[in-house]
C-alpha cells in the first residue's frame, strides 16, 4: 500500500512538473536505468561536460557513489530525476524508457542503445521470446522517441526492421566506441592500478553473456591453462579480468579467482576494460563487435553452441562467418592461440567492418552534440 501511495504522489508530482518551461539547453542522461556510469551515455555525457551552452545532469541509482564528476547529479526515480525528466530539453538513455516517461512538446529523447552492433536477435525479431510487459513497454517507448543512434548500416537495418520504430536513425558511429579509438593510455593506466596490476601487465578479458536459465556450468575456462598458454605465445606477464554479464552479479562469488585471475563484474564501465585489455573472449555478447574496433584479438568460447541457438536466441549472423575465431573446446582455442597469424586475423576484421558498414571513427559524441544544438 505504502508503494501504491508513494508511485501515486511522483506521478501527480511529475504532472506538475510538466507544467514548467522544458529548458533546451539542459541534458539528462542514465545508463541502464540509472545502476552504472557506463555506456554511450557516460561518453556523450563526458563530452558534453565541458560544453559551456549545456547544462549536464546524471541519474543514478547510488549518486554518492558518483561524487567528483564534472555534472549535477540526481537519484534515479526520486522527485529530483522526475523534475530533471519533466524539464530537461533533452533526454539520453541507452535502454528502453520505463512507462512512467512521458516526453514533452520541446524535449528531444535521443537513444544511444546498448552496442554497435548485435549477434543475438533482438526486439520485433526476437519477439517470442520476450515477456509481454516487455514488449508492450518497448513499442511505447518507440513512439516518443526523436533519434536513434546507429552504429553501422547493419546496425541501422536491424533497427529499421526490428525496433518497433519509424523515426529518424542518424549514422553518428557509437559514442561508448569513441574511447577504444583513440589514445587508450589514460584508462589504461585507470584499470591497472584499479585491480593493483603492475605496469607491464598484459591483460585478457573474459566477458560472457547470460543463458536464459542462468547456468554457470558454460563458464568452464580452465583458466590457468589459458595464461601460460598465452605468455608462451605472446610472452609477458599475463592477467584475466572475468566479467560476467550483470544479470550474474549474484553468482560473481561462485567463481575461483587467484592472483592472476580477477574479479572485474563490478567494474562499472566495459569499454575501459576493453580498452585494456589486449585480448577478448566471449561468446554471444555483443562485446566483440565493439571490440572489434581495436582489431585486437577476440576470441569465442561456444562449447553450447547448439544448444544456445535452439534455447535461448536466434542470432543475426552465422557464428562461422563471424571474424572472431570460434571454439567448442578450450583444447581448440588453446591450439589456435598456439599458431594464430595475428597479420591475417586483423585482415579479416578489417574486412568485416568494412562489410557492415561501419560508422565508427571516434567522432561520434561529436555528432551527438551537433544532434543536440541542431
């Protein structure tokens, strides 16, 4: 009852809120509804920072946890977020927007979505296997929305497909890329001393999706064997980050780290890990192609492949096709690792960004604030 009464006063208070003058050059921005400080909305909103014509404001769900950034700060869902949502000329999220949003005449909702490009299917074309709340909140959230951002011209055929929207796509590359293209020796430094890394460190990062049932058994990187593994192909003193899917941060403790394997799931921000990191391995996560910018090595660990694309999601491209080498095994990763020619791996990267159409060049967040101002 308590709940009923307290959500029945924001929104009466929200409607009030709406009665005042919507403030175009004020930017609210959160990162899956306001948990992390991550994302393409972390990076535009870091750019923006130092734009003298916008006034920036984060939502989060723990804002002492962000004291010291260069923006004010609200909680997400308390009165002030829904007076900075009722105001704010423009609204940026990377996620689908609650039903309690109701955008203004004169505000502008620009949505970043959550990576450049996607192997599981993913909204219209993944519609079975969505839960019908979901869906009904995601075709209204497509009715107010003024621009999606896209990432490539795959990217922009699957939104145009699959998104339950009808508006404008404008190809500005993907904001939270921006980092990996540029001088990565600042976060660098950032992530190591995080973990307590020596400079020297040369780090691979294990990063996974979700199964649908929340199994762990997948995850069976004998992780060890993968270091010497790789300090004898590529020398140097080697480290593994596992990050797992944040639908796992209940289950991170299930897992045996050590000294040279760490905990990175509560690591807020993964573009400042991949940009890191000097190798990936994934499966099915959407990661890879954000990494794949870097034309560093990434790498797919699938031992349910079968499995995963009978029960969990259909995906966009046929794994094989992918230039991201894939295994069944870690016995076959370990092999390819042994004799991987690094000069034809990159060639074969290079050749699928340029046949998807790729957008990103480290300018993004740029267009984003030309989108804003235009």
């Amino acid at each position: 009852m308590i709940q009923k009464l307290k959500a029945f006063a924001i929104k009466v208070i929200y409607s009030f809120f709406r009665l005042l003058p919507v403030r175009k050059n004020e930017v609210l921005l959160f990162s899956y509804y306001g948990e992390q400080y991550s994302g393409s909305p972390k990076y535009i909103g870091q750019y923006l920072a130092d734009k003298s014509d916008l006034r920036v404001t984060w939502a989060f769900v723990n804002p002492e946890k962000y004291r010291g950034l260069p923006f004010r700060t609200v909680r997400y869902g308390h009165l002030s977020y829904y007076y900075r949502l009722a105001v704010s000329g423009t609204v940026i999220t990377n996620y689908r927007m609650t039903e309690d949003f109701v955008k203004r005449k004169g505000q502008k909702y620009v949505q970043t979505w959550h990576s450049s490009l996607r192997l599981k299917m993913i909204e219209k074309d993944a519609e079975a296997t969505l839960p019908e709340t979901y869906v009904r909140m995601a075709k209204r959230d497509s009715t107010q929305i003024d621009c999606l951002l896209a990432g490539s011209r795959k990217s922009r055929e699957i939104f145009e497909r699959a998104f339950w929207y009808d508006g404008q796509i404008v190809n500005t590359g993907t904001p939270q890329c921006d980092i990996l293209l540029g001088d990565c020796t600042g976060t660098r430094r950032k992530v190591l001393n995080h973990f307590g890394l020596p400079e020297d460190a040369r780090i691979a990062l294990y990063a996974p999706t979700f199964r649908k049932n929340h199994d762990t058994s997948v995850y069976d990187l004998d992780t060890e064997a993968l270091l010497a593994g790789l300090r004898e192909k590529f020398g140097g003193n080697w480290y593994l980050l596992m990050r797992l899917h944040p639908h796992l941060v209940k289950l991170t403790d299930c897992f045996r780290y050590s000294e040279h394997v760490l905990q990175a799931t509560d690591y807020d921000d993964a573009q400042e890990l991949l940009a890191a990191a000097d190798v990936l391995i994934s499966d099915y996560s959407a990661i890879m192609f954000d990494f794949s910018v870097t034309r560093r090595l990434c790498l797919l660990y699938v031992p349910d492949l079968e499995t995963y694309t009978a029960a969990d999601r259909n995906l966009y491209f046929d794994i094989g096709q992918l230039p991201f080498p894939h295994f069944g095994t870690q016995a076959d990763m370990m092999s390819y690792i042994g004799t991987v020619d690094y000069g034809e791996y990159r060639k074969n990267v290079s050749r699928f960004i340029e046949g998807i159409g790729s957008y990103d060049d480290g300018n993004a967040c740029q267009r984003v604030y030309e989108l804003i101002r235009g």
